[in-house]
C-alpha cells in the first residue's frame, strides 16, 4: 500500500467530513425556514484495492444527499390544513352574518315591537294624530333596520365575491409558479441526482396552494407531479398549469360561480366537490349560508309587510276612506339565465312573472325553474331539493303562482322572497290615512235578555262592493246546545241562516263576529257600516294584534325572527366546532410531519461536533500520510 493511496484515503475522509459539516449546516441556517426538509449526506464505502495481500480499503465515497420525506405525512398536512382553512374562511364570515340581524333593542324583533305599540297607542286614541305620526315614524325605523339588513347582506355578498376573485388569482398564480418548479425538477433529475431544495419549495407552494383549494398529487417517473382539484379536475400536468375563473353567476351578476379554463374553453367545476380550502368555504357561505339569510329576512320583511298592508286595506282611515297599503317591499321576480334563447335584438324570448298569493304560505327560498319540451315547467326548491314537476302556466306553489312562459330549455331563478327587505320602505305619507277604524260596528238590539256580547268583531276579507248592514237574531236552543239563528238584511229581508256554538264565530261578507256568554232567544245584534271613523279603533286592534298571528311557517313575527336569529347561531356554533377540530387536526398534523421531517437545532449541534472531529481525524490521517512520504524522501536521499 502506498503513501499516495493513504493521502487519497485522507483526502477522501476530509471530503466526506466536509460534506457532512456543510449539510448540518445547511439543516442549522434553514431551520426556520418554513417548508424546509431536513437533508442527510449519505456515504458508501469505497471499492478496495486488491493486492496480494488481500484487498484494501481506499476509504469512503459521498454518494448523494437526501432529504427526510414523509409522503403519507406530506399529504395528511396538506387535506387537514385545506380543510382547517374552509372551517376558518367560512367561520368568520358567518360571525360578521350573525350580526347583520341585530340584536336587542338594534334588532329587528324590537322594532316590530315598537310599530305595534304604535298601534295600541292608536287604538286607545284613534282621532290622536301625534299618535298616528308615531306609528310612520316607527314603521320607517322598522324598515330602515330591515333595508339595513340587506346592504349588510350584499356587503357581505360583495366582499365573498372579491375574496373568491383574489383567492382564483392567488390559485393560479402558485399552479403556475409549481409547474415552472415541476420543470426545473425534471431537468435536473437528468443528472440522476434529486434537487432537495427545488422539491421542498414546490412541497411549500402545495401547501400554500393547499389552504386555498384541496388538492390531490399524483407523481411521475420524472419526478415531476400532478395536481388535480374538485373530484379529480386537473390543475397542473407536467410544466403546465390550468387557469381557475371566477364567472359571474349564471342568474346573478352580483354573485360569483368558480371554473376552469381548458384549451380556451371555460368549463363550469361542481363546487360541491371543491372539498377544502379557503375557496371551498367562501362558495359554500355565498351558496349556503348567505343565500339562506337573505331568503330568511325577505321572508321576515315580505310577510310583515303584506299582513299589515292586508289588515291596514280592512279599516278606515279619518277620512272614511279604505286604508291604502302602510309598506312597500320588494316585489318577487324571476331572473332568467344568461344562456336563454333570445331574439335578433338579444333580449330573451321567454319570461316568468311570479305574484305572492297567501304570504303565509311562502318560505325562505330560492328556486329554480326549468321549461319542459311541452311547456310545462320543472321548480327545484333550493332550500331543501324538493322537486315540482310538470306545472302548467298559472300554478301556484307556496304561496305565489307563476305565470308566463320560454323556449324549452330555458331556466329561471325564482325569487318570491330574497329582495323584499332590500325594497323595504313606508309607503303611506298621511298619518290621517292609517286605518283605525273597522269599517263596521256592531251593537246589541234594545231588549236583549241573555248573556251574549260582541267580544271581537274581525275583518277578514274585503267584500266585492260596500260594506252593507245586516242583523243576527237568535232563536232557541238546539240540539247540541248551541243557538239557531237567522240573518237578515236588517229589514226583515232573509239572508241566510245558521247555527251558533259557544267559541265559534259567525262569519258573513269577510266578517268575524264573536260572541261571549250565551244569547237568549230573541236577542239580536246589528252590523252595520261607520259612520265616524275617528270614534273607533277595531281595526287598530286587529293591527296591533297582528304581533301575535301566526304569518309564516306557524309562527308569530316575534317567534319568526327569533327562529331565524337561533338558525343563524347554531350555524356559527356548528362552524366553530367544525373550525376547532379541523384546527386541532391540521396543528397535529404539521406537527408530526415536522417531528418527521424538520430540523432539530440539538440534534444538529451534535452532529456538528461528530463530523468536526471526523474532519480533524480525516486531517491527521493526511498529515502522517505526508510524515511517511517525507521519510520516504530522506532515505532516498
């Protein structure tokens, strides 16, 4: 063995030492780096050097540096942090919902309050016209809070909008920036070597592109990888990387639909399968939660509204006259899509009207509307997927009928409900036309010997003409125990007849009467139009005890609202236990990745000081090598 192949077994061991040194203290300088992979020099043996003696050793080679991977790991990061980001994104966004409704006397529910203490006030003084201004200038409170309302909704749906453009932008700004990296990585694997760092800035930019829209990799031979989005919709092959596009609704322009552009073509992605992500949580607010509290307050401010313009079209006002509507609202519409048939002039060639027959009945919905081959019309509700087939031009569904007709093919977003807080306002300007006043009154005959009293004398429905007087006479008892009664015009002439029950009214042309205690036979009770408004408040009363009707879904507007408040905090507590264990699940994750994968300062100091040595003993080895060599020189000298 000579002195040159020991210098060389030196120089080897210096080299391997220095490759070690400079990777712990690359691992030491990127510790903190965010994304930065641990790396590992790792060394063979060299070939030995045979001889007669046998082979010797000629020391030790670098053969490559390795970074620590955990690809089970890798993945497990990047699912439990794009859904952690949905719970988040979609978290705050319905914290600052919660609040567009109000609460507590800045709530909608005390406003209402207020508008039928008004009432109360004017039914205790109907001719009070302070009274009767109070009454418009808590209606426009009331409908200033529900406008209110709205523009917080549509400020909210314009801000979802803006994010869901910024975060398309921020998608396909990393797609591109990882298939330029997948570039560079295919590249320089040529060389049979593998680009630690380039790979750990892409694993960084998946990341990042991870807390935006879900992901899924698929790796190549070349070392270059696949990401696929929304059930398997590709994002970025190879060196290439496709635009995400935030389109305009296909119905509303205000709202935001995601696709992806491929070849020029742009193709609408199912959000439904978008998984997580930042993006994912923003559609499913805007789709889900935002849309359902604005079907929610148009329901609130729509069927407010209508009752009291129903009830308020039942009285009198000062003037005698029947009392016009006291709200206006926004009305119901339907918006065609952007692809329906059109006319040469590019306007759509069919149209759907729709008018809200019986308020009670509507419900806190969209729906979708689809012509048929034979005209008729398909409805998808939206809040719930019920489906409604085969309706013709004129059928009524939850309380509004539609009307109108397209081309087969052509689809409708039905709104019965959504825009009617937007367009709330008081329509009514005198105060002298709030009607107070029932457009009737009823009294006993003279002579009456029983019980019986008019406890409640109810307008339900306007008749065809004016109101006319009619008498009720009772006769004997029946059977069940109950009172016969004849009524007539109140001049003898017969109308109609029937038979009474304690609990039950008599109704005759859209009126309620009803009686406590019990009429003896004979007694009588005449119905008949006002003559001075200004003297009677029925019609105040009914007003106020609109506060305790049932208007929607069986509920009173107290318990409505306060159903709606409750729907949109179970919301936020079901979204803050979703974004607590998501969180919880993603910090885990990161942190086994980084136990597996990270730097550990301590564990690097130390190998600092095992390679130094390696160095220092690597140095020695060369330093006897030149000892040898020069006692070599001097005897030949």
């Amino acid at each position: 063995m000579s002195t040159t192949s020991l210098m060389n077994v030196g120089t080897r061991a210096m080299f391997a030492a220095q490759a070690q040194l400079q990777t712990t203290g690359h691992n030491i300088s990127n510790a903190n780096v965010a994304g930065y992979s641990r790396q590992d020099t790792v060394l063979t043996t060299a070939p030995g050097s045979y001889t007669g003696a046998g082979y010797f050793g000629r020391g030790v080679t670098v053969q490559t540096v390795t970074r620590a991977v955990d690809g089970f790991l890798t993945d497990q990061v990047a699912q439990t942090r794009a859904q952690a980001s949905a719970d988040s994104t979609r978290l705050d966004l319905l914290n600052r919902l919660e609040g567009s409704f109000g609460n507590g006397e800045s709530g909608l529910g005390y406003a209402a309050t207020q508008v039928f203490n008004a009432f109360s006030d004017v039914a205790n003084s109907p001719a009070d016209p302070s009274a009767r201004q109070v009454v418009l200038a808590r209606s426009e409170e009331l409908a200033s809070r529900f406008r209110s309302s709205a523009e917080q909704i549509e400020s909210l749906q314009a801000a979802t909008v803006l994010d869901v453009r910024n975060t398309v932008d921020t998608v396909n700004s990393l797609a591109t920036q990882i298939a330029a990296l997948n570039d560079q990585i295919a590249g320089m694997r040529g060389n049979g070597q593998a680009p630690n760092d380039l790979l750990d800035q892409r694993d960084q930019f998946i990341s990042e592109l991870s807390s935006h829209v879900q992901v899924t990799r698929l790796e190549q031979d070349d070392g270059t990888l696949n990401l696929f989005i929304g059930g398997g919709q590709s994002l970025v092959l190879g060196n290439g990387a496709y635009q995400l596009i935030a389109q305009a609704d296909e119905y509303d322009p205000s709202r935001v639909r995601v696709g992806i552009q491929i070849g020029g073509i742009e193709r609408q992605l199912d959000e439904d399968l978008l998984g997580g992500g930042s993006l994912a949580g923003l559609i499913r607010f805007q789709n889900d939660d935002l849309s359902h509290a604005r079907d929610q307050l148009g329901l609130l401010a729509g069927t407010l509204a209508r009752e009291v313009n129903r009830q308020q079209s039942f009285g009198l006002g000062l003037d005698g006259q029947p009392g016009n509507a006291l709200f206006q609202m926004g009305e119901a519409n339907a918006i065609p899509a952007r692809s329906n048939a059109v006319d040469g002039a590019g306007n759509h060639v069919g149209a759907i009207t729709l008018a809200v027959t019986d308020s009670r009945a509507l419900q806190a919905s969209e729906y979708e509307l689809k012509v048929n081959d034979d005209g008729s019309f398909n409805v998808l509700r939206r809040s719930d997927g019920a489906t409604f087939a085969n309706l013709a031009d004129g059928a009524t569904l939850d309380g509004f009928t539609i009307t109108g007709g397209g081309v087969p093919g052509d689809r409708f977003l039905l709104q019965p409900v959504s825009t009617a807080a937007q367009g709330m306002g008081v329509a009514l300007a005198d105060p002298r036309g709030i009607a107070a006043a029932n457009p009737v009154n009823a009294v006993a005959t003279s002579g009456n010997t029983g019980t019986g009293t008019i406890s409640a004398l109810t307008i339900e429905s306007s008749p065809p003409g004016a109101y006319g007087t009619f008498q009720i006479t009772f006769g004997a008892q029946n059977a069940q125990g109950g009172r016969d009664y004849v009524l007539d015009d109140g001049s003898g002439n017969f109308i109609t007849s029937g038979s009474w029950s304690a609990g039950t009214p008599i109704r005759h042309d859209g009126i309620a009467i009803k009686l406590d205690g019990v009429p003896a036979s004979g007694d009588a009770f005449r119905i008949s139009p006002t003559l001075q408004a200004s003297s009677s408040n029925g019609n105040a009363l009914a007003l106020e005890g609109l506060a305790n009707v049932a208007m929607s879904m069986g509920l009173s507007f107290t318990n409505q609202y306060a159903q709606a408040l409750s729907g949109i905090g179970v919301r936020v507590q079901g979204a803050q236990a979703a974004s607590d264990v998501s969180s919880a699940a993603a910090d885990e994750a990161a942190n086994q990745l980084g136990a597996r994968t990270g730097v550990n300062l301590d564990e690097e100091a130390a190998r600092l000081m095992q390679y130094q040595q390696s160095y220092q003993a690597a140095a020695k080895v060369l330093q006897v090598a030149q000892k040898v060599f020069d006692t070599i020189l001097s005897i030949n000298a």
